[in-house]
C-alpha cells in the first residue's frame, strides 16, 4: 500500500521515468528537494530562521526566515549581496572540513542574539550584524574585526560580540564599535578562546569560550599545546607538493595543557579557575548557571574513565565536584545538561545502568529521582518544560532504526513508560522553543523527502516551515517509479543480541535467479546506518547499486550507536573483531538465501568502513569475494588521544590490542581482490595508513588495486571527485562480481 500511494503522490503531473546515475546524485545537485539548514528557532518564539540552497547551486546558502504571526516565508540576507569573494583562513577552512561543511559557500553558520534582536553571522571573510527592528538600507552592519577571525558570537544581553582573532579573544561593544582583545598572550602554542584539535574532533566542542548570562564575565580556555608532538605530513596537489606541520596529539602522546579563565567584556585581569592537580584532563563540557552566579564545568580523566561535574562560584572562586561518573570501560560525552531556573535542580544524563537515562539532582548533588529507566536508550534532551515539569527526549525505543520524540515527567513517574510525540514512524530531528512550547520537526523515511512543521509539544500539527512534497517537481520525481523499497529485519551475534539490518533487492527481483551483494557497511561506534530515513548521497548510490542488479546489504554490528552499553562495549581494548565477526553472521545468512551466490559477496567501506573492509579481507577472504577501501585507518597509533585512548587506552597499556585491531597481523589470510582509495592530502585519517598497507601488502606479494585523489581530504567533497571515484567503485565492483552473469538458483534451493 505505501508503495502504492509513494508513486500516486505523482499522478497530478506526468513524470518520465528515469534510472538513477552517479553523475545525477553527485554532480547534478541535491535530490532531497527543498531542505532548510540550521534551523534555529528565535528567542523570543516569533520566528525560524534557516539556510536554503539558491536554485542555481545547491551549495550556496542564503539565509531566510519564517514568520509565526504572518505565515509567511521571506529572504533575509542574499549572500551574493554581500560576498567579498575573499579566501577562507586555513583556521575556518579547517574548521569547516571538521564540521563537514567545507563544500558549502555563502551563509554556512549564523547565531541568534540571545536576546532575540539581532542575527550574527560570517560572510566572506567578513562578520555581519543583522538587526531586525532596524530599516531595511541599515539593518545590515559590518563589524569591525580586523582580520581574520572565527567563532563570532552575541552576547546574551546584546551589548557585545565577541570572536577569536590571531589567537586572542576579542570583543567589540556595539554601543562605541570598537573592538578590544580581552587577552594578549595568544600565538604560537597558545590559544585563547578555541577549542583544542581533540576537543573539536573527537569531544563535540567546538566552543573555546562562553558569555555569563548576564554579559558579566566571559569564561574561556586556554591551551597551550608546547607539549604536542609536531607531526610532519605531505599533502600532495595537482600542482605542488605541500609539507605541513602539525601538533597532532597521537595516542599515547601528550595532549594540550588547558586552563579555564574568567575575563570581564571591559577587559582586565584575567581569573583561573583551578582545576585539580592532574594537568592531563580533558576540559569537555562548560555551562554557566542561570542567574550568572557561577559555572560548571566537566574534567574527563586521561583514561576517560572518570568525569566530574564541578561548579564554581564566580565571585570567590570557590568551587565543588557535585557528582562523579566512572565507567569500567570509557564514558560517553553528552549535551543534555540543563540547569532548572528554579535555582535548586538539574537534570543530567547518564549510562550508568547500561542504557542513557536522565536523573533529576538538586545543587547540592543529591539524587532527587531518576526520570528515565528501563532496556531503552535516550538520545538527546530537546527541551525542558518547567512550567508543566516534563522533558521532551529523542529515542529509538521503539524500533532501533528510528528516531520518535518522547516526554517524559521530571518527577520520574513515567519512568518507563515515556509519552511519544511524534506521530509517523521514521526519522524525525527536532528543535523545541526555549520555553517548550512548540517544537520544529523536520521527519522522513525512505519514501518521504525531509519536511519540516511547526508542531505543538503534543505532536499536533500547527503550520509547514518546508512541506517538500514529492511531487512532479521535486528532484527525484524522474526516479520515484524505479525506486527500490528497502526491507528491514534482524538477527542475532553470537553473544545473543539483535543485529539490526537493511536490505535492498536488485531491480526486477526475479527469487529464482541468483544475485550477487554489495555489502556496505560502516561499522565503527557513535554512527548508525541502518535507519528508516530518507537517503543520504551515500544510500542514493546503494539504490543506483541495487538498480544495476546487487542486493546491496547493511548491518549495524555490536560497537555502534545507539543499543545501550553492551551493545557498545564488547569492542574495548580491540577492534575489528566483534565488528568482523557480526559482519560476518551477515554474510553467512546473505549466503544461506537462495536468491544469494555466496560466490559473488564484495563489501565497501569509508573511513571506519574502509579499516573493516581491510580487516574482512585479512580476516575472511573466503567469505568476501572483493572488497574496497576508502580513507581506512590501519594503524590506530596513528590516530588521535581522545578517539583511539577512548576504545585501545594506550599503545603502552595496550599493545597486543593495538596489534590485533590492525589489518597488518592478519594479512597472511589476505586473498580476496582490494580496490585501495585515499585522498593524498587527508588531515583526518592520514595517507600514510594507506601507504603502509601498500607497502605490506606489496612485501608479502599481494596484488591490489589503488585510486588516490590529488588534494583530496578525508570526504573527497568536490562534485567531480565524489562522481570520479563512485563510478570507479561501480565500476570496479561490476568487474569483479559481474551483476550481468545470469546463475540460477539450484531447484533444491528454489522457494516454494
């Protein structure tokens, strides 16, 4: 029936029906349709604003509102208006690559002034104050930064923007313009107001700095990383040959020292905050209390561990651990913080039962109730109503590959039995006003394109921010009638848990023919990729795939996201095993279906993906016909602290894990045809992973395929490099498992 009524949603407009290509899902712009970035709801609850993609190219944003009073939708600042056309500072361009936004130009961030007056935002090397009560020829002011600058920022109370320049924090008070550093001493290995390399990789921060409530005083880090290991590491271009060096903090290394200052916006004498006697913590988490009395902040252990949540008082100084966190295997960071205005409670999230759940805790750091519990896992907190006393949560609880909006009471009452919000099954992101009251919800599934409504915290519709349908106009209507449904299910890993998988069949599914498989996979923990949403490039390319004749398979193995602590936890102190051998139980079932030849299974990985097709093939080239490689880590040692330390500890605590995670240990079973591919100026997982497995492989004698993308970082994020190199996995994997090959199913194995 969905089928059905997927197709009839096209009916008003007749539509030539088309098959996918991998020049039109990479180079022919987005097949999403009209999809809104950053929303980001006013504070005062009157507007949403967002980025939207300009019809004539889909990576350059401008940025827009919706209005809630008038229904209406309109442009507010059209980035060509204003675009200087400067180049990027290496410092944003690697901001940027982290945040993966680095293909993206125009409008790419803004933020809301806290006070709800103004929108702040970059824009071609320059920074922009766009305040929405002024008249239209000045509500448009450029700020005074000189020079290149990241992370802009509003004060709370409006009175102030605040950005990091040449390593300094700065502020510029809006009533005089003028611009004054608020500290002195950055340069070289210090830096004021930043996040540390880690700390915006691998910690999801990417704050160095953070405004009182009420404009009072300014918290920042400071790092200094003298102590940093500077890595040298080539980058290779079309047209030069880059050396580049870097403090890159590698496991087992040192990290950056921190410390944690208060500064006032006026300027002055800076204040430390003492934060223990053990220099190697991480500072991960900073948030100031509602009334600007004091902050907390969250120190991680080195072994992450330990976490502590602490507050201090911004007067004195004086400070407290409220509560402890300890783990036997690593702690995961979170965001869902929320401090109470009542001034007396807080909510915090917790693994501590094996699943994440929320707890209710007064100041004081006593347990008050627990809000959440049961075999169930919270996501996020999305708001915090204090008025009616519930908490709006995003969870899969229902069904793994989901994500549904929940609420709960604070008083613990609906422990497990929270109240789902949402209404259709499927992938559902929400964003809830600051006082709960309505929430944005942007929902898909695999036959629905992204729409985002504006709903009441019941669920109940109130209007459409970006209704998006999927009709004769959208950009995929061509493709609607060719489209292969996924089908989704479950099995089961060795140590009795549910392994959760989706499937496409081949286009024209004949059950009495055998196909071959393309198993995709990522596999690596904090990533999920088997879920019921609307394609990302990737998915498209899996739908192009089962087109051309594969069933294309994906299971999330034990180690990722999202399943609760055992789920998660059997990859500590090795990886690839678990990984391999629940990919592997994939396999075995592919090959047990009669419409499967077990004779023609290649997989396909990125990144992690790419470290657990190396790690297949050694392991079990008798159960993988081919494989390929983008991007894969081969030697953890080279990686980062935070990431590597969190799952290996360190290569001295740990070295036989270090050896058996690595691909090198197993080559000896390596037989199975690899198609290596590297971008030769990644900063994320370095070319030289790739170039010691070329070279290892060589020494033993192993043939191998090798694709490598001059000036290519970690995602190949250009339009012709991500269409160069799918077709070159197309193309590859149709050589090697020949879809066009006609093999009939034995009659014993035909269904009945």
């Amino acid at each position: 029936m969905r089928a059905l009524l997927f197709a009839m949603m096209l009916l008003p407009v007749a539509c030539a029906a088309e098959s996918l290509t991998i020049e039109r899902i990479y180079s022919g712009g987005s097949l999403d349709g009209s999809v809104p970035r950053e929303l980001k709801i006013s504070p005062d609850g009157q507007r949403v604003t967002f980025l939207r993609a300009k019809q004539d190219d889909q990576n350059r944003l401008d940025l827009w509102e919706y209005n809630l009073k008038d229904n209406a939708t309109r442009l507010l600042v059209d980035a060509d208006a204003l675009d200087s056309g400067k180049e990027l500072s290496d410092a944003e361009k690697a901001r940027r690559e982290r945040a993966r936004t680095g293909s993206l130009s125009g409008i790419v961030s803004y933020s809301w002034a806290p006070n709800g007056k103004a929108l702040l935002f970059p824009l071609g090397g320059k920074l922009y104050l766009y305040t929405l009560d002024a008249k239209a020829e000045t509500a448009v002011r450029e700020l005074p930064t000189g020079g290149d600058f990241i992370d802009p920022k509003v004060s709370p109370k409006g009175g102030y923007v605040s950005f990091v320049r040449e390593q300094n924090l700065w502020v510029i008070d809006l009533a005089s313009n003028e611009a004054r550093a608020l500290t002195n001493d950055g340069g070289g290995p210090v830096h004021n107001g930043e996040a540390e390399f880690v700390a915006q990789e691998e910690m999801d921060r990417s704050d160095g700095y953070w405004w009182a409530p009420d404009d009072s005083l300014v918290a920042f880090e400071r790092y200094d990383e003298s102590g940093v290991e500077v890595v040298k590491r080539t980058e290779v271009y079309a047209d030069r040959t880059e050396t580049v060096e870097q403090r890159y903090p590698a496991t087992g290394t040192p990290n950056v020292e921190v410390k944690l200052g208060l500064v006032a916006p006026s300027g002055g004498v800076t204040r430390w905050i003492d934060l223990g006697v053990d220099p190697d913590i991480y500072l991960v988490r900073v948030k100031w209390l509602p009334d600007a009395s004091g902050l907390s902040f969250q120190i991680e252990s080195r072994d992450q561990q330990r976490l502590e949540l602490n507050l201090v008082d911004a007067a004195s100084l004086e400070q407290r651990t409220v509560l402890e966190e300890t783990s036997d295997t690593w702690i995961n960071l979170n965001d869902d913080l929320r401090f109470l205005a009542d001034g007396e409670r807080f909510i915090w999230a917790s693994e501590r039962s094996g699943y994440k759940h929320l707890y209710l805790y007064g100041l004081d750091g006593n347990l008050i109730n627990a809000i959440s519990s049961g075999d169930w896992n919270i996501d996020e907190v999305l708001g915090v109503d204090e008025k009616l006393e519930r908490v709006y949560v995003m969870s899969n609880r229902g069904f793994a590959p989901d994500a549904q909006i929940y609420a709960l009471k604070l008083d613990g009452s609906q422990a497990d039995d929270p109240q789902r919000i949402s209404k259709r099954n499927g992938t559902h992101a929400a964003k809830f006003s600051t006082d709960a009251t309505f929430y944005l919800d942007t929902f898909s599934d695999p036959e629905t394109p992204p729409r985002t409504s504006v709903r009441k915290p019941d669920g109940e519709f109130i209007a459409w921010i970006e209704q998006n349908p999927l009709d004769a106009g959208h950009p995929y209507a061509a493709y609607v009638e060719n489209f292969i449904k996924p089908e989704f299910g479950t099995l089961t890993a060795d140590d009795g848990q549910i392994l959760h998988y989706r499937l496409f069949k081949p286009a024209g599914f004949d059950p009495s023919r055998r196909y071959p498989v393309l198993d995709y996979f990522y596999g690596g923990p904090g990533a999920q990729k088997v879920t019921r949403a609307w394609a990302d490039q990737t998915t498209h390319f899996l739908q192009y795939m089962a087109q051309s004749g594969y069933v294309v398979f994906t299971l999330d193995n034990r180690g990722t996201s999202r399943r609760g602590r055992k789920f998660s936890d059997v990859i500590h102190r090795q990886l690839g095993n678990a990984e391999v051998l629940d990919q592997l139980a994939g396999i075995h079932w592919l090959k047990q279906q009669p419409w499967v030849d077990g004779d023609r299974i290649g997989t396909f990985g990125w990144s992690y993906g790419g470290y657990m097709t190396t790690m297949m093939l050694a392991k079990a080239s008798e159960d993988v016909a081919a494989g390929v490689a983008v991007a894969p880590v081969t030697d953890w040692t080279l990686y980062d602290t935070h990431y590597t330390e969190r799952y290996l500890s360190t290569p001295e605590d740990n070295a036989a894990g270090y050896i058996r995670s690595a691909p090198f240990a197993w080559l000896d079973g390596f037989s199975s045809p690899l198609l290596l591919i590297h971008g030769m100026a990644d900063d994320n997982v370095l070319f030289s992973n790739s170039t010691q497995l070329m070279s290892a492989l060589q020494t033993r004698g192993i043939q191998f395929d090798l694709m490598t993308y001059p000036g290519g970082k970690h995602s190949l994020s250009s339009n012709a490099m991500k269409t160069h190199v799918f077709t070159l996995i197309a193309n590859w994997l149709d050589r090697q498992l020949e879809p066009g090959k006609v093999v009939e199913t034995p009659p014993a194995q035909k269904p009945h």
